[in-house]
C-alpha cells in the first residue's frame, strides 16, 4: 500500500457515512412533511355533508317570526338553519336545492344551527325524505297531525313562483282533513281523508274529495307529500318533476 493510502480510504469511509447519515435525515424530513401536510388536508370529522331543500328563507312575507332563520330539510330528516356561511337562504326560492357541509354549532329544538362551509346548487337533483327510524324526532304521528295548524302555502311552476299566502290545516278523527278555501282561488282548498300509514317514511297521502271546479290542480291539498314535523312545525313538500314545487310550512 503506498503512503497515504490508508488516510485516504478512511477519509472516503467517513465521506460514504456521513452521505448515508444525511441521506436517513433526508427521508426522515421529507416524512415529517409529508406527514404534516396530510394532517393539514385531513377531513374535517365534525364536517357533515347532505342534500338539502330549502323551506323556509329570511324575506318571505310572514316567514320569518324572529325565533329562527331560514331553514332547510335534509333528505335524512332534520332540519338545520345556517347562521354563517350561506348568505343565499335569504334569498333562494322555497323548494331550491343545495349539497351542503357544514358544522353543527348549537341547536333550537329539534333545529340545528350551523356554520355552513361549502355550498353549491342541486336543483336537477331529486329530493326524497328518508327518516331513519332511528331518528323519530323528524317524522309526523297521527297524534301530532290531531289539531288545527296556521302557515304558509307556496307554490313554483318552471320558474313562475308564487308568494306565499296564509294557510291553515284542520285534522280531526285520526284521518279526516280540512284546507282553507281562499276566494281567489289560491289556494284552491281541499278537504277529505288522510293515508297516513307511510308517517313513519316520511310520507302522506290526501285524498280530496271536495268539487273545487276548473281549479289548476295544484293547489289543492291531494296526493302524495313529503311530510315532516320539527318544533311543533309541519312542513308537506312536493316535487313535479324538478320544476314544480309545492310547499306547506304550518304550525300548531
């Protein structure tokens, strides 16, 4: 070996260490960022996500009685009123539909108050109210539809909406029904007997049996609704396709 060889092997060892020591740092930091840009991109568990209709906004005449903002149902039952992040439930149009997340912040009854974060509209989707039957907060019962009930009525055909007008709803006998006759014709009324075996799927059937005339159709209380209570409030929605909305948002 000549001189100086052993010096330089040993310097080349150290050299090859000291690569491998930064290299092993390397790929711990590189982890280490990796590991933190994935926490910061981590869904949000507190974040919930849903279809959602709305029934009730902040300007319509006689909608807004200072307990609650405007309100939306979801297709799983519940209700929840946005208080930040969805400036556009004081103006949308009863029966729009949104895909909504947001953050449950409090409650109000049977309400949920939230912090929407991200909206977009869905009015080409369709809307079915499917309580779970572990959630009977949101469905109606034949006790509770016993009574007489004062509200809203609004109706929208293909983009020709309607203010809403006052409505009251008479239940007695379990089935039998009773809507207000306006002399206008709007709303047209509606009196007979109630299907309520599907309360429990968020569903009901009226059945009129009153001769209203050359009356349009829908704005008679008859057919199949979506039904659900919330805060002594009910609320019959339905759909014609996507442009034909009818709504009913009364209370006891």
């Amino acid at each position: 070996m000549c001189p100086g060889d052993g010096d330089y092997s040993m310097g080349a060892a150290l050299h090859r260490k000291n690569q491998y020591i930064m290299k092993k740092l390397l790929i711990v930091a590189c982890l280490f960022a990796f590991g933190a840009c994935k926490d910061d991109n981590s869904v949000d568990p507190n974040v919930e996500t849903g279809l959602g209709v709305v029934i009730r906004n902040g300007i319509e005449t006689g909608q807004n009685d200072g307990s609650v903002n405007g309100l939306i149902l979801l297709q799983d039952g519940r209700t929840i009123s946005p208080q930040s992040g969805f400036t556009e439930i004081n103006t949308a149009a009863l029966g729009s539909k949104f895909k909504l997340s947001f953050d449950v912040i409090g409650t109000n009854g049977r309400i949920l108050n939230v912090t929407v974060k991200s909206h977009i509209g869905a009015n080409d989707t369709e809307f079915t109210f499917t309580p779970p039957s572990t959630a009977p907060d949101s469905t109606a019962t034949v006790e509770f539809l016993q009574g007489t009930f004062t509200g809203w009525f609004y109706h929208c055909s293909y983009g020709d909406c309607r203010k809403e007008v006052a409505a009251t709803l008479t239940v007695s006998d379990q089935t039998n029904y009773m809507s207000t006759i306006v002399e206008d014709g709007y709303i047209a009324g509606g009196s007979g007997t109630m299907d309520v075996d599907l309360l429990s799927q968020g569903r009901i059937t009226f059945h009129n049996t009153q001769p209203l005339g050359n009356v349009d159709s829908h704005l008679v209380l008859d057919g199949d609704f979506q039904i659900h209570a919330f805060n002594g409030y009910l609320s019959l929605v339905r759909w014609s396709g996507n442009d034909d909305f009818t709504s009913y948002l009364l209370k006891k």
